[in-house]
C-alpha cells in the first residue's frame, strides 16, 4: 500500500476538531481526489501528511503510514521517503519557491539529498523530464529566478522538482488554482500522461468537482473536517448519496440553489453532521449520526441519503 491513514484526528490545541476522525489508502497508481470548500481540512490533511502541522495544532489520533513507514513519526525513515517515493506540489508556488535560488538550484535540490548527485548531474538527469514539462533546459533559463517566470512556469519548476526523484505518489494541493483556464488544461493534461507513463500515483487535493471528475478514479468529499462520501467518480457524479455531495455536483454544472448559510468555525459546529445547518433534509438523528454506511471505498456517512442510494 502506498498510503494508508487510520483514524487520523488533528485538533487545535484548545481541543476543537479541525480533521478527522479520518481513514484512506492508496494503492500504488491510485488517483484519488479529496474534495471539499475552504475550511473542510484539506491541506491539514496534506501537512499532516509531511509532519509539517502549524503552530497551534497537533495530531490527537490516528497513524499515517507510507509505504510501510510512520509519517507521524520523525526520524530518518521518514526523512528517507518524503521528497524520495512521496513528494509535494504546492498550491502557491511563489511563496514555495526561494527567491534567492535559481531554478538550476531548486532542481538539484532533492536529487542531492536523496541520490547524493551533483548539480551538474541532476541536471543532466533532468534534461528529458524538464524538457517534457515544457521548460527550456538550457542554462540561459536555468539561470533565472522564481519571480522572473510565469505562473504557469513556476508551477511546472515545482512539478519538476517534486518528480526529480521518480517518487511513486505524488501530493498535489489545488494546484491550478492561480493558473488561467488554459493554463490549468495544459497541466491536467501533463499529469495524466504523466501518470500513465511512470505508473504514479496521486491524492488530489481540490475544490474542483470538475477538475476532480477528470483527474481522479475515486473521490472522497469533506465537509467541515469530516469525510461524508466516498466512491467511484462516475458514481459519486451520477448517484450522490449525500446531500452535500449531491450539491457539489450542482454546484459543478452550474444549477442554481435555494440553500444559505455557511461551515461555521471550528469549535461552533455542531454535533453529528457539520452540514445540517445547511441541509434541506435534516433531522433530529443528524445531531448524532448513524455509522459509515457501505465500504471505506464506497460509502457515506448520512442519515437521510438521497433516494436511490443502496448502500448497507
């Protein structure tokens, strides 16, 4: 198994529930997307992930494993898989950038921790990936700094430098959320073939239902820190189960709504289901919650699913 989190539960340090309790495996070449509005806990997930929580904020419960390793562990186990077999793409990469690197730089540096190369070496292992990335190889471009690219360049150094390794599963957080609709084409379009071609395999982090459906085999859908559905794409995208769910896929195909409101923050949610207050089908068993309904693969967390919905 790639990934496999059990029962992760982050709090912040007061005890409100920010993620979790949360369960998910990756299998090697699974393409899993994580879906959910600001605030459902989706880049928590990705820092716990990295043993890069914020201040304020810990891991209560739970384990995350990679590749057989603890990630919840520092040590040199981990510091050997993180950046080597599981890398990052981040959501801004200007601010992940160094802006005192050149982009030469940035690439050599994970090669250089890892495989102990020298730049010159990285680099010439490189020429191929940078070159189908879209990125001119020669040191006239190598040279520059990360303020003198585009958008659109930077978050290619960045796929370049997560991919400088041959990692075996890649992390992407909203990674086309500051790329033009072209732009954000181009690079779904290079990770699929991407993926195809060295066998990766990625968890997805997006608000994107529309993305997701076109990036991803199964989805997972978060609201308010909490998993509510899991399924196949196709599925989740034409049998919802959840409300939620069921309003992220309108919300996808651009159908108007009559709901209100808003994910109240942590620690002024309410018991049992985070959506009830927005939800047009809540009841008094809402508060409380029945158990996960169906699969971890293939299954939601609701007590007035949506009809048609089969799961036991």
């Amino acid at each position: 198994m790639s990934l496999h989190i059990d029962d992760l539960l982050l709090q912040r340090a007061d005890g409100a529930c920010l993620l979790g309790p949360l369960s998910l495996s990756l299998a090697p070449g699974d393409r899993l997307g994580l879906l959910g509005e600001s605030g459902s806990g989706k880049s928590l997930l990705i820092q716990a992930l990295f043993g890069v929580l914020p201040p304020g904020v810990i891991q209560s419960g739970g384990t995350i494993r990679a590749f057989g390793v603890p990630m919840d562990v520092p040590g040199p186990r981990r510091d050997a898989i993180r950046g080597a077999r599981l890398a990052w793409v981040p959501q801004d990469p200007l601010q992940a950038l160094n802006p005192l690197l050149t982009l030469a730089e940035h690439l050599a540096l994970l090669p250089g921790i890892h495989r102990n190369e020298s730049r010159r070496a990285a680099l010439t292992r490189l020429t191929p990936l940078i070159a189908r990335l879209g990125l001119p190889p020669g040191p006239a471009f190598l040279d520059r700094f990360p303020h003198q690219l585009s958008g659109g360049q930077r978050q290619r150094l960045c796929l370049a430098m997560a991919l400088s390794c041959d990692p075996e599963l890649l992390v992407l957080d909203e990674p086309t959320t500051a790329l033009d609709p072209l732009a954000q084409r181009a690079f779904l379009d290079l990770m699929l073939d991407l993926q195809r071609e060295r066998g990766l395999g990625f968890l997805w982090i997006t608000h994107d239902l529309a993305l997701a459906s076109k990036a991803c085999d199964r989805l997972l859908v978060l609201y308010g820190g909490q998993p509510l559905e899991a399924g196949p794409r196709a599925r989740l995208l034409s049998a919802p189960g959840h409300p939620y769910t069921a309003r992220l896929v309108e919300a996808a195909r651009r159908q108007p709504s009559m709901e209100s409101g808003f994910l109240p923050a942590p620690g002024d949610r309410p018991e049992g289901c985070p959506y009830q207050l927005r939800c047009s089908r809540t009841q008094t068993s809402c508060s409380t919650w029945a158990s996960w309904k169906g699969s971890a693969w293939d299954g939601l967390r609701c007590d007035a699913p949506l009809e048609g919905t089969s799961h036991a």
